[in-house]
C-alpha cells in the first residue's frame, strides 16, 4: 500500500526593502533553504525507506503576499511542516507561518553583516504573541555570510525539529488501534483518546483482543501472506531460539513451539490488518 508521506515545506525568509537591500540578499537567502533541504533529503528517510521530499517556495518570502503564495504552494504539494530561514532582518509578522496546524521552525543564520538572530527573535516573539509554536534553531559560532556549509550543532537541531515534525505530520489524521484494555495495570497501556486527538489529531478506535482470536480461528487473513511471513521467521527467528530453561515439566515440546510461532505470525497479520486494512480480504469476501 503505497503512502504519500508529508513534505517538508522550505520558507526563505528575505528583508522586503528594495533599493538594493533585498536585490543584495537574493541568491544568499534561496541557497540557504537549498543547503536545508539538501540536508533533510540526503539524511532523513520515510517509513518505507524512501528520502523524504522537500519543498522550497517559488521565491523569497519578503511580505504578506509572498507568504501567502508559499502556503497555497505548500498545501498543493502536501507540506507537513515548514522550516523558515533567514540570513538578515526580515518584517516578522508578515513572513511567519500562520498555519496553526503546521509544526513550525525558523532557523536565523548566524553571520556576519545582517545576522539572522534579530529576526528569529522578532518571529519567536510574534509566534508566542499569537499563540502559534514555534522552534527556534541558531548557531553557536559565527559564519560569514556567504557561507553555505551547516554547522553541526545546526545540523542537528534542524534534525531533531524535522523528525519530530514528520511524525507528527504522519500521525495527523490516523486512527490509533487499541486491542485489549489495560494489561497488568501498566498505565502506559491506558489509551487516552482526547490526548490523541487534542495533542496529535489522531482518532481512536478500541478492538477486542477476542477478535484476533476470531480472525484466527475463521482464517481470516491471507494465507500465501501467511506462507510467506512463516518462512521468513522460520530462517530469521526460530533458527535463533535461545535455550529454554523452563523446569521439564513446563516445556513445550518442538511440535508446540512451532504451533506457537505459527500463532505469533498468524496474530501479527491480523493486528497489521486490523491497523490498516487488507484488499485481500475484501476478495475473500470478508470486506
């Protein structure tokens, strides 16, 4: 089942005067959220392994109407969350994301001439003032401003906002399943569905544990699946058992272990079902 995963929008944020001072700052600004989303393609990956996509407005964002044009880019293009970044002083009010869904960063350019740390404190203090969260990444030494290379302290903290972003961007608009009730009052297994939904924008949905029994029982799940995921835990588990050191009387014989690595596998399919869905069950008729 193929997913569209989440971009990660890029907001070069410029200084909106014109008469040489935005016209100065052009090509530094645009490389600076190149840099970034090289950083994020050639580092981080999705779910399924594959690079995960950015996407840089079609220019600088030096007022409202730039804005604006970002975000309505940004939503045709599935962004998740957006990263701002800025080498200089910008308006701050009029440049920072207002979506109040997006997880957000601004990242101001430590350099030299027109540092970007009047600004990240400019739009830090607009977030706050409008209720919007906001992550604020800076560097700890100072660059010049021409300068396209990524701290590693920068690297990191851009890092840390975007995997975090991304997985609250995933989350966003799925179910959380819960099979069973609170296992032996452990209350990190008690399901709190106006945290899932307030916190992450996720809704729950609450399942018996006896309906992995049932599926199991009726054999609904698929069976050359089944075959297939068997085999692959035949070579990769069951041939690295460690030794049982249960008193004679309570082991289980090779015929059972094997029913019960059959079990494992069969649970696993149904949970992963249950989770999000099988076409192959609609085929054999249990839609």
């Amino acid at each position: 089942m193929k997913q569209n995963y989440p971009k990660i929008g890029i907001r070069p944020i410029i200084d909106g005067r014109r008469g040489g001072i935005r016209e100065s700052l052009e090509e530094t600004t645009m490389n600076l959220a190149k840099s970034a989303a090289e950083l994020y393609s050639g580092t981080l990956k999705y779910p399924d392994g594959s690079p995960v996509k950015c996407v840089i407005a079609d220019t600088t964002i030096g007022g409202v109407k730039e804005a604006a044009l970002c975000a309505e880019k940004f939503k045709k293009e599935g962004v998740g969350l957006t990263l701002s970044v800025t080498p200089c002083w910008c308006y701050g009010s009029e440049t920072i994301d207002m979506d109040p869904l997006m997880p957000k960063a601004v990242w101001g350019f430590n350099g030299t001439e027109r540092p970007g740390a009047v600004y990240l404190s400019a739009a830090l203090a607009v977030h706050n003032q409008k209720g919007l969260p906001a992550f604020g990444i800076y560097g700890k030494n100072v660059q010049d401003v021409g300068d396209g290379a990524i701290p590693d302290d920068v690297k990191e903290k851009l890092l840390r906002f975007a995997r975090a972003g991304l997985a609250v961007a995933i989350m966003r608009g799925k179910s959380y399943l819960a099979i069973g009730s609170v296992s032996m009052g452990i209350g990190g297994s008690m399901v709190n569905p106006d945290f899932l939904q307030d916190y992450l924008g996720m809704r729950t949905e609450q399942v018996d544990a006896s309906e992995v029994l049932r599926r199991i029982q009726l054999e609904i799940y698929d069976k050359e699946e089944f075959e297939k995921a068997l085999a692959w835990t035949k070579e990769n588990c069951m041939s690295r058992e460690g030794e049982d050191f249960n008193p004679e009387h309570l082991k289980h014989s090779r015929e059972q272990k094997d029913k019960d690595w059959e079990f494992v596998v069969k649970m696993t399919l149904v949970m992963r079902d249950l989770m999000i869905g099988n076409s192959k069950l609609d085929e054999m008729g249990f839609g």
